[in-house]
C-alpha cells in the first residue's frame, strides 16, 4: 500500500463520516465515543498538556497592555 492510497483511504473516510453526519462535528465525536464503549478495548484520555516558552524564546519583551476600564 502505498503513502497515497493510505492518504486516499482516510480522505475517503472523512468524506463519508461528513456526509452521514450532515458536516457536523460534534456528531461524529460524539459516535465516535459511543462506538469506543462498545468495542472491548481500553482507551486512555489524557488532560492537554499547556505549552510554555521555551528556553531560547526572548522574556524580557513587555506585557501587552490591557484597554483602559470604563468609566
């Protein structure tokens, strides 16, 4: 199998999963996990991990000031 026929493959899939769920991704998630509570397997759902600065990013730039309150 070749790099693009996978790529067609997964095209493909996204294209029917769109189309059955009327472009609604909320949808597809949503079936998405009830398939996976059905299928046997154990699936793990890890917290998203928050990206700081790196090392070589410059942090002696000024904050941003925030807009005046109104009055």
């Amino acid at each position: 199998m070749s790099i693009d026929s996978i790529n067609d493959e997964i095209r493909a899939t996204r294209r029917r999963l769109a189309a059955q769920f009327d472009n609604n991704l909320r949808a597809i998630i949503e079936d998405l996990r009830e398939r996976q509570k059905t299928d046997g397997r154990t699936y793990i759902t890890r917290q998203p991990r928050l990206i700081g600065k790196k090392a070589d990013e410059q942090t002696d730039a000024p904050a941003p000031k925030s807009p005046p309150a109104p009055s």
